[in-house]
C-alpha cells in the first residue's frame, strides 16, 4: 500500500524489472475474447510520460484531468504529474529530486489542486527513508494548487505525506511528531493522522491504544478514513483498524471492523454517500479482501473467479468501485465492482489491444477509469485513462482477432511510502510500490 494506502510516496524505482508470467500474458489474450456485449466496455487512452519509461496515473477528476507520477529521462528520478487533456505538467519537487501523487487517493480535486509529498535537500538527521524514495532526505506533504508547489507543515517532526485534497481544500495525510515512539524497537517518530484546513494543521484522533495513523482520503463534506495503528515502519505487520473520522477534525474517531482478521486492515476510499472502501483481513490473516462499508457495516466483495485476495482503491458516486484482485501466483486483475458484480478490466478493452491492464486506481462519476499498464509492443509501463464507450463491437475501437504477441518484462514500479511499504510487505515477490506483475523470477 503503501500504508497501502498511505501512498507513501516512492522511491519509485521503475529500474528493475520483474517478468510478466507466460501464463498470464496467455490468459489476458484469451479472456478479450470471452468479452460480454451486455457490459460497458472501454476505449483505453496512452497518458504517456515525463521522458522516462514508465508513469502510473491515480485519480481522475469529473473534468478528466488526471494526477499521478511519473519517471524522467533517464528513469532515475520520480516527479508528480497532472494531465489536463492531452497536457502533462511536471509538478516538481520542494528542492530534492523525487515526488510524488500518492495512491489510493482521488486526485486531483476538480480545480486541478493535487496533494503530495516530495524530497526536500536535507539529509533526514534520523536516518529515515520516510517517503521510501530511497533517498533518506527529509519528506515533506505538500499541495500544488494554480501552478504552484507548497510544502505543509508537520507536527513538529521531520516528515510528513499528503494524501488528497477535497473540492473544498481540506488535505489529509500524515505527518510526524518529535516524541519518540515507545511502540517501535528502534528510535522513531510518532506519525499521526492529519488534517490541513487553510493551511494550519490539526492532529486526528486515533483507535484506543493506538499511537500512529493516516488519513488517506476526505469527501466533500469533510469526512475521512484511513487506519490507526502502533509503529509506522512496521505497518501492517501488527494489528490495526480501518477508521472513519465522520466529523473531519471536529468528530471522533469510528472503528470500522474488520472480515475477521486483525492485519491489513485498510480503508483507502470514500464518497459523497459516506460508503467506504479498503481491504480487511480474513480469519487468520492468510488474506485479504476488498470491503464495502456503508451504514456501519462492513461486507465482503470477494475476488474475482478462483482468485484469494484483493483490495478497492476508490469509489465514485455512483457506488461503482475500482481495484485489484490478485490470483495464487500473485498476478494482478484489475476490477470494477458494481451492483454487487465484480468484473476484470481487461476483459472490457479491445481484444486486440496491446496493452495489459495491471492496477486500477481511480474513477470519477462519468465512469472513467485510471491507473497503470504494460504494453506488450515497448515493453514500458504508462498510465491509461479507460473511457466507456460501448458494447464490444467497433464502436470500441476493437475487433476481433489476436492480441499482440508478448514482449518481454515491463520495470518494475518501486514503491513511495507508506502505502506501498505495506503493500511490499503483503506480496514480498513484488517490487517494493506493490505493483508487481507476478513473483520475482
């Protein structure tokens, strides 16, 4: 995740690569021709990148301006990015030489505004890779509003990572303190869950028992969710809580439940109807799957067909949720829930597309879809907007026929921050984003 969902932000290396397993680049061909007229059916648009080979896009807005991150030429560095249209703007960085729109986070807002986090020039004096760029500068959240980069404030430490930022301009994130946390077995920071409101930050309140948190995302009325825990670094590898603060800074904290698990635990989205989405451990924390919470209960969405675990990044609303359902060999299947059905993504493109669909991360209420995938013509990895268009016949764009024949291993994706460390942590044969394409060979 990151948290999974903190998106902490990234070290993104897109320089190792991890090898798309045979067996899944033959099931996607063979899936495209199994498509379903009576489903909505999507073009897929190229979002292209900074001049690097790789980019992923997180969140769309209902203008279809899109936020996410992208490499440079080179590959070496990391940059936040906005498209608006056919227009991709370099966000930059607060002086350091990576940043970053994290996951799990609709962005931008519908003025185009996109929260962050970025390297700053100062080495941490703590020894922290607090936004997991790999760098050990210090990491600040910042917002990005009319063509400008500012950082935000912590609490008093070090670093900090903002998440989203609502219509309204309320941040979420999280952000560190300078009280030694005692849940940790080496020195390091409290990190609280935060809310920016005009620029002044307050802290949220968290679980019982528990000292450290993100807030992930915020709807336009002021309601958050995220998780609660103990030791930053070490989530999610001890037990914490999906929470709801219902009254932004102003409320309490909620428990959201849980499948049956105490691990994994996670809620990364929520809309204007208050329904929550995430991902929560099942009885004995083997896996986990993607939640629904609305009206104080929590129900399981299940997998796609034969597959163990899966999580939702966001929901619109329309109630229609996107994310990835993981099979045993821990390929990725992008789905779109909806009215209680779970569809794979890559069944819903062209069939004779060269592109493999590998995370869903963001939708917006005209039902565009975005996120990041491989294309078996380069070899690279690229953001793709997912338009809906139709039924499967040429208004889509496809006909039928045979996919592309498969090119080699796309790069891998390498996490930045939180939300990814904890996604690491789920699949350890996966690039450290936890975005991989199957097991390391």
């Amino acid at each position: 995740m990151k948290f999974r969902t903190s998106t902490a932000t990234t070290a993104m290396a897109l320089s190792a690569a991890l090898a798309i397993p045979v067996g899944l680049r033959l099931a996607a061909q063979e899936q495209r021709h199994q498509q379903s007229p009576e489903l909505q059916h999507y073009v897929i648009t190229d979002l292209g990148t900074l001049g690097g080979t790789s980019s992923e896009a997180v969140g769309v807005n209902n203008r279809g301006w899109m936020a996410g991150s992208s490499r440079l030429a080179g590959d070496t560095v990391l940059h936040a990015a906005l498209w608006e249209g056919a227009v991709q703007v370099d966000l930059g960085t607060l002086g350091g030489p990576n940043s970053v729109a994290p996951e799990a986070a609709p962005q931008p807002n519908e003025r185009g505004d996109v929260a962050g986090a970025s390297d700053t020039s100062t080495q941490d004096p703590n020894g922290e890779d607090f936004c997991f760029f790999g760098t050990h500068l210090i990491c600040l959240p910042f917002v990005w509003e009319k063509g400008a980069l500012t950082a935000l404030s912590t609490l008093g430490g070090n670093n900090g990572e903002a998440f989203e930022i609502n219509d309204r301009g309320q941040v979420v994130g999280t952000a560190e303190n300078a009280t030694a946390d005692p849940t940790c077995s080496t020195f390091e920071p409290e990190a609280k869950p935060v809310i920016w409101e005009n620029g002044v930050i307050q802290e949220l309140p968290t679980v019982s028992g528990d000292l450290d948190g993100v807030a992930s995302a915020i709807n336009d009325r002021g309601q958050a969710v995220g998780v609660t825990g103990n030791c930053y670094s070490n989530f999610p590898l001890t037990s914490f809580h999906a929470v709801l603060w219902p009254g932004g800074s102003k409320g309490g904290v909620v428990d959201l439940g849980n499948l049956g698990g105490t691990a994994f635990n996670l809620a990364f989205g929520i809309n204007r109807r208050g329904q929550v989405v995430g991902q929560s451990a099942l009885p004995g924390n083997t896996a986990s799957h993607a939640f629904l919470w609305q009206n104080g209960v929590m129900s399981d969405l299940g997998t796609l067909s034969g597959q163990w675990y899966s999580w939702a990044e966001t929901i619109n609303n329309k109630g229609q949720a996107v994310g990835t359902s993981f099979d045993f060999s821990s390929n990725m299947y992008p789905f779109i829930w909806e009215n209680g059905v779970m569809t794979d993504l890559n069944k819903l493109i062209p069939p004779n597309s060269p592109w493999l669909l590998l995370e869903a991360l963001g939708n917006n209420d005209r039902g565009q879809i975005v996120g990041y995938a491989y294309n078996y013509s380069t070899g690279e990895v690229h953001g793709y907007l997912l338009t809906p268009c139709g039924g499967a016949d040429d208004s889509c764009g496809g006909t039928a026929g045979n996919a592309p024949v498969p090119t080699p291993a796309p790069p891998a994706l390498n996490g930045h921050g939180m939300l990814d460390r904890f996604r690491a942590r789920q699949f350890p044969g996966l690039h450290p984003l936890g975005h991989g394409t199957g097991p390391a060979n």
